[in-house]
C-alpha cells in the first residue's frame, strides 16, 4: 500500500499536470486569436511566380519574392491621399491590405482611412478577426460599439481622438458635424473580414418566413429590404 508521503505526492503530481494542461490550452487559445507570427524579417508576395502555390482552408499563400527582389516601394501606400468614391450612404473606405499594400504581408495588421460625407453613415458591421483601433483626423462622428451583453458604448468623436473596437463586436458610425469627417482605422489581422448586419442580414438569402418572424414584419416589407440590400434581386 501506498504510504502518506507517496499519496500525498501523487496528489500533488496529479494537480500539477492539471495546471499544466489548463495553461497549454489558454495558450492554444490565445495563438489561435491572431494571425501567426512571422517567422522572416518580411515576405513581399510574389505575384508573378511559377512555384506551387500553398493552399489553406480560407486563403491561398503565395510563395515571398527573393530578398534581391524586393524594393522600397513594396513597404509604401500612396494611395490614401485624398478619399475614394463615396457610396449611397455617404461612405468611403480606402483599405490597405496585402492586397494591394505587399508590404504588410504576414505582419499581422492592416489599415483603412474612411471618409464619411455630411449626415452619411458606416452602417452596423463588425470583423470577426480583429480589434479595431480608429483615429480621427477631421470633423465629428457619432460612434460605438454593443458588447454581448448588448450594452451600448458610443459618443460623439472630434479630432485627435481615438476609440477601440473589440474584435467581433458590432460597431458603427455616423458623421454628425457640418463637414467631411475624415478617420483612420488600424486592424490587429492582414485579413480582418468585414460583415455587415443590415446585408448580412436582409442581403444574403435566409428564408423570409424566418425573417418576417424574427423582426415582425411583413412580407412586403421583408420584399423591400431584399431589393435594397440584396444584389441578387432586380431593382
């Protein structure tokens, strides 16, 4: 039989390991939360190779440019000097991504000015893989985000100051001043995503009868919202 001593270190062995094991899972979760490290100094993406290309569940990896390659140019965006086209809600957005920024390839981040005109709108969106961090530049605008417990955090915004948006919360915006407001937007993924609710919502094909019971409207108006929200519908 097992003396004390031996019970007692068995005890302790056994909590041990559980402590262990709780930390290589919060470890998990915590890696699993954000884009992978890097494991270069950088990796231009090389559009133009023959080499077989890395396939990935959401994304296809293109092989990086040799050093030799890879200019100045590759680590600079030109192209936020002034705003984009503006939408039917007042809206523009210029993202840089490694899309069109190769520079930012495998780092971990993005970036995006977005300009909203006089009484214009970002309508109700969130990014699933990534915090928002947004600085405005010019003007005022309304803007928060609803945490899960559906508590509302929003106020007005002027220039020089900042807000966070925690990843994969609802968050929106909407110029209240009597000017352009102008604010950048920094992303803690090269791929944060991007869903909008009133789209994602009337826009992408659940069936109406769920729709009509879920937010008690009729079929005309559900009718309505799909033509505006979804382009698969005739105008």
């Amino acid at each position: 039989a097992y003396s004390s001593t031996q019970k007692m270190f068995n005890k302790n062995n056994l909590w041990l390991l559980l402590l262990l094991s709780i930390f290589s899972l919060n470890l998990t979760i915590v890696t699993i939360a954000s884009d992978p490290d890097p494991v270069q100094d950088y990796c231009i993406p090389n559009q133009t190779s023959e080499s077989i290309k890395i396939h990935h569940t959401f994304h296809t990896i293109l092989p990086c440019k040799n050093s030799s390659q890879v200019t100045t140019n590759d680590f600079i965006f030109s192209n936020m000097k002034t705003s984009g086209n503006f939408s039917e809600t007042g809206l523009s957005v210029i993202p840089a991504n490694p899309t069109n920024f190769p520079g930012l390839n495998t780092l971990g981040m993005s970036f995006a000015r977005t300009d909203i005109e006089v009484g214009g709108i970002n309508p109700p969106h969130f990014h699933p893989r990534a915090t928002e961090l947004v600085h405005v530049i010019h003007g005022k605008v309304y803007t928060g985000f609803v945490d899960s417990n559906n508590m509302v955090f929003a106020r007005v915004l002027e220039q020089g100051e900042v807000m966070v948006f925690p990843r994969g919360l609802v968050h929106f915006m909407m110029n209240v001043g009597d000017e352009v407001v102008t604010f950048f937007g920094s992303f803690n993924s090269q791929n944060p995503g991007l869903q909008k609710i009133p789209s994602a919502v009337f826009g992408s094909g659940i069936d109406e009868e769920l729709l009509q019971k879920a937010f008690g409207l009729s079929s005309k108006q559900i009718g309505t919202m799909k033509r505006k929200l979804d382009p698969k519908q005739e105008r």
